[in-house]
C-alpha cells in the first residue's frame, strides 16, 4: 500500500487549512440538484474544526475560463454547506480575503478558483497570493487532483511536505483503486 501523509500527521491546533475541495456540482437555476460531493466533505471538515483548525475552503465549479460568471458562483454551495454544517460559513469574494481573524472552527469558503486565470495557467504568483491564507494545505479533490493547477501542483509545494496532507476523502479514494489494483494484479498473476 502507498503511504501518503493524511491530517492526523499534522499539528492542526489553532491552525488555518487551506482545504482544496471539488465542489464541482450540479447547479440548475441557482439550486443544487446533487450535493454529493459537499456531503463527502463533511468528515474531513469535522475532524479538521474538532482539531482545532479554521478552514479556508477552495473550489471550481464549471468552466469560466478564467472570468467572472455569475453562473459559477460558489454562493449556492455556500448556503448548501452551511445548512448541511449547522453553522455559518463566511464569504471571500476574492483570494486577498483577510484570513489573519480566523478562530478555531471557523470556515470561509473562497469564490471560484477558476475566475483567475492563474488558477488553471498553474500561475505561481496565483498560488503565492493563496498560499498567504493559510498555515498549512489538505487536499480532498480526488477528482481534480491529476490536473496541474495552481491549487493542486503548485500550492502544496509551497506549504512543503511537512505542512500538507490529503483529507480523509482523499485517502479513501486512493485506498479503494489500491484495493482494485491490488484485485486485479492477484487476477493476471494467477
């Protein structure tokens, strides 16, 4: 099995985790028709906030093309969350939010990553300006995690290894194409 560094491997007390997400959902007319992969999230969030951690939550959602688009706005998934968390979630509609007040538990959620062109471009000024949100990185887009973004390739490098982590979906997801993997090595050699 593949080792890899999940969140119980770093010192989350009074820390604040920028949270790479894919909240890449369905929307019609505003609304939410499946929040799957919100609700895959909740544990991540759960055990991060009972750690002591603030949470800056980053996601995509569709394709703006590096523009503005109120058709990709995050803000449904702001709502969806905060009723599915019980809680509040606070709002940056920009990544120079000021993230510094940030208490244990609290959660802001970033507008969408790909309104900035250095997002998909894997612009290292981009993911510098993110990287100054937060004190460490945990990654629970699976389904984003093979492209080269600024949040994906070019973030985590900066936090270093010591510092970033995948999420309990994460880690649950590669556990699983392990065990497929493993299935069909033990079908061939047979």
């Amino acid at each position: 099995m593949i080792k890899i560094r999940t969140i119980d491997d770093l010192d989350l007390r009074n820390k604040r985790v920028f949270y790479r997400v894919d909240y890449n959902v369905p929307i019609e007319d505003g609304r939410i028709t499946d929040a799957t992969r919100i609700e895959e999230t909740l544990p991540t969030i759960k055990r991060l906030r009972d750690a002591g951690a603030s949470l800056v939550i980053a996601s995509h959602l569709g394709r703006p093309k590096g523009a503005r688009n109120s058709k990709y706005s995050l803000a449904p998934i702001r709502e969806r969350l905060a009723s599915l968390l019980g809680s509040p979630v606070q709002w940056a509609d920009d990544v120079t939010a000021d993230t510094s007040k940030l208490k244990a538990g609290d959660i802001l959620l970033l507008e969408n990553l790909r309104f900035y062109p250095g997002e998909e471009s894997n612009d290292a000024a981009f993911a510098e300006q993110l990287h100054k949100l937060a004190d460490v990185y945990v990654n629970d887009a699976f389904g984003a995690s093979h492209r080269a973004h600024a949040s994906i390739e070019a973030l985590p490098k900066l936090f270093g290894k010591d510092k970033s982590a995948a999420g309990l979906l994460l880690v649950k997801e590669i556990e699983f194409l392990q065990k497929i993997t493993n299935v069909a090595e033990s079908t061939t050699a047979a």
